[in-house]
C-alpha cells in the first residue's frame, strides 16, 4: 500500500479538490429537488466529514454528504410538516443514528443483523428508489417534481433530459479514470449547455448575486408528527453506512468495524446528519462515489478527506456558486434523476440477490411484497407513510414471521459451512 500521509500540504489540497468534485454531483442535486440551500448543503456535507473524521479519530478516508434516500420523504414530510418541521425530524434521524451506535457498543454487531437482514434492507431501498421514479418522469418532462405545473414545454424538456440521461449513461459505462467517477457533473453540463441554447436558462440570480455571501441557515422546529415520520426511514441509510464502511475497509486492507469500530462511524454519522439539520442541510452519508475515487487514486490518506471538507465549506461562502447552481433547469436534472432513482432501486435488488434469497419461501414473498405496496403506493397508518412505514411493516414482519434462517438467504449459510 503507497503511503500518502507525508505528501505536501499542496498535493494533499489537489486530492482533497479532486475527491470533492467526484462528490460535487450528487451533493447538489439533492438539495437541488428538495428545495433546500445549495450553499448550506456544501457547508454541512464539509462540517459533517469533518465532525466524522473527529468521532473515528481521522482513520477512515470517507467524506460525507446529502442522502439520496431522504429525497421523497424530504419531499413529502415539508408538503406535510413545513420546512424547518422537517428538519426536526431529519434531526432526530441523526439522532437515531447515536442511539444505535450507543446499541453497538454494549451488544455487538448481532442485534442489528438480527433486525435487518437481506429481506428487509433490500425491499425498502428498492421502494426509496421505485417511490421517487415519478418525480424523475415529472421533471424530465418538464413538470415540477410533483407534476402540477409544466414550468418547461415538453418537447423542448424531453430531448433536453434525454441527451443529459445519454451522456451521463456514456460517461458511467466507457469513460476511463477519473472522469468514470462523475458522469452526473458532465450530464448536467452538457444538459446546462443544451438549455442555454434552448433559451430556458435564466441567468438573473446569478448577476444579482453578491460573491460573498453566507449561507441560508434554517433552525430545525419539532412536532412529533414529523419526527416519528422521519426517524423510520433512517433505517436504509444506517445499513448503506455499515455497507460503505466495508467497502471503504476492502480498499484499504483495514477492518473499520474494529477498529475504530462500528459504534463510532455510526456516532460520527449521526451527529453530522444532526449538526446538518440544525443549520437547515440535507442529512449527511458516507459517498460511495468517493470510495471509488479512493480505490482508483490508491491514495488513502484520511487526511485528503479534510481538504475536501474544507474546500466545500469555503465554496458555500460564494453566492454566486450557489446561485448558479439554482439555475440548472428542472429537465436536466429530471434526465439524470431517471439513472440516479433507478440506481437506488437496484441496490436493493441485488441485496437481494446477493445473499441468495429465496422469494418463493412465503414469509419472505409476504415481507418484500408488502413492504414494496406499502412504500411505493404511500400507505398510510397513523403518523408513518410511504417509506417510514414499509421500513417499520418489513422489521415487524420478520420479527414475527416463521423462519429467521431464510431472512439471510442461502449465502450466508454456505459461507458458513466454507
């Protein structure tokens, strides 16, 4: 393994620009739908790496940044509970986070594999995905991402999002390198270009924005209502926690669950995910873009990651950066959100395929067609809807169904047996 912890300070800065632009994409785009602050996105995603890089003791090359998986419950929660309610309960989200990391510390890894094996984790990330398919379509083809208004003409909107879809299609599947790592940064210039042509780019708010300017912060307001909506969802995002620290461990040859273990990556992301929202950003999760850069660039220097915060954190100080991104029109983002949301759903399906889970065994038939109706059709029962409450309906059904063996699968048993 090349040791990089005594690189120059320059060369570390380069790196840590680097791995922010492999993040940039992603980091924007949510906040981008959710009608949150582009600027206060960029300041938390840096405070929450850095505030995580504190908890782990700076072991573990990992940046942090907006969760793809609060995107429709963002959406549906601030319709429902208003903005800064909603930030309460992504909040308390976070906070969930440090319960199950204090958890860990005093019972081990067990409980969780107990509480959310295959069966559970993979339907409910496929619903994260398949629920937001709609808003892609809505927004492709030119509607606000609830589809009440056409902001855009259709024919105008469709090829815009189509073209933007291709090159980001493009640049995932041949581009080499680095530039494999952020297809979504070309699709969105490539489409921001097209739309400028098309004459559906308003540049307005960037000339009247000022180049310094902070942040828009918004204090977090609490109602039980959007709490106990908000904190169930936290489920798929912790497992994705647990996933990109093994994953960020397989590249660098280091067992992080050990050391420094389980409990404190999961009390380093909880409180990012809660400082964020108390500045009114997106909660906070590990990038597994970023992990990718790390394998390709073979630099695995912690320290990097602290560039990369502190470059994000002065980024969202100039006003004009924030102002232009707020102007990408809606098609360009709809076009690649149709990747983007899909992606999400495979994850989930192949959790499910991975660990070989037979779904002609009827509990796990029952489990993963509930929890499937249930979040993509926004069940409702009492406080919790759509995801919230296919993430509660999946663990109680495997709690009380019959056959906890078949809940993981045939893989985990074979490797077992090996």
């Amino acid at each position: 393994m090349q040791d990089r912890t005594n690189d120059p300070v320059w060369k570390q800065a380069i790196a840590g620009s680097q791995m922010l632009l492999v993040a940039f994409g992603a980091l924007v785009l949510m906040p981008l739908i959710t009608g949150l602050d582009p600027n206060v996105a960029l300041f938390t995603a840096g405070l929450g790496t850095l505030i995580f890089h504190v908890v782990t003791g700076g072991q573990i090359p990992i940046f942090l940044a907006s969760s793809f998986a609060f995107i429709a419950p963002v959406i549906a929660s601030k319709g429902r509970f208003g903005m800064e309610e909603t930030l309460g309960g992504l909040m308390a989200a976070g906070i969930l986070y440090i319960f199950l990391s204090g958890l860990v510390r005093m019972r081990g890894t067990g409980f969780v594999r107990r509480l959310l094996p295959p069966v559970v984790i993979g339907p409910v990330i496929m619903t994260i995905g398949l629920g937001l398919a709609p808003v892609a379509v809505h927004m492709a083809s030119g509607r606000t991402g609830d589809g009440a208004n056409q902001l855009i003409p259709y024919d105008t909107a469709i090829w815009i999002a189509m073209i933007s879809l291709a090159v980001t299609i493009i640049m995932s599947v041949w581009a080499k390198g680095i530039f494999r790592l952020i297809p979504i940064m070309f699709g969105v210039i490539t489409g921001y270009i097209l739309s400028a042509f098309a004459g559906i780019v308003d540049t307005t708010p960037v000339k009247e924005a000022a180049w310094f300017a902070v942040p828009n912060f918004v204090a977090p307001e609490f109602s039980w209502g959007a709490v106990l909506f908000m904190i169930p969802v936290a489920i798929a995002p912790a497992i994705e926690h647990i996933g990109d620290v093994l994953a960020i461990g397989n590249v660098t040859r280091k067992n992080y669950l050990e050391k420094p273990g389980l409990h404190r990556t999961l009390l380093g992301d909880g409180l990012a995910t809660s400082a964020a929202s108390m500045l009114g950003g997106p909660p906070n999760t590990t990038y597994s873009e970023v992990t990718g850069a790390v394998m390709l660039t073979k630099n695995f220097n912690p320290k990097v990651m602290w560039w990369a915060a502190g470059v994000a954190i002065v980024l969202a100080f100039v006003g004009k950066f924030g102002a232009a991104l707020q102007t990408i029109p809606v098609p360009v983002m709809g076009g690649i959100l149709c990747l983007l949301f899909g992606s999400i759903a495979v994850v989930g399906l192949n959790t499910l395929i991975r660990h070989q889970v037979d779904l002609s065994q009827s509990r796990n038939l029952v489990i993963v067609g509930v929890t499937l109706v249930f979040g993509i059709g926004g069940m409702v029962l009492g406080h919790l809807e759509g995801i919230a409450l296919c993430a509660v309906a999946a663990i109680i059904l495997n709690l009380i169904l019959p056959g906890s063996r078949e809940a993981w699968g045939k893989a985990v048993y074979e490797q077992k047996a090996d």
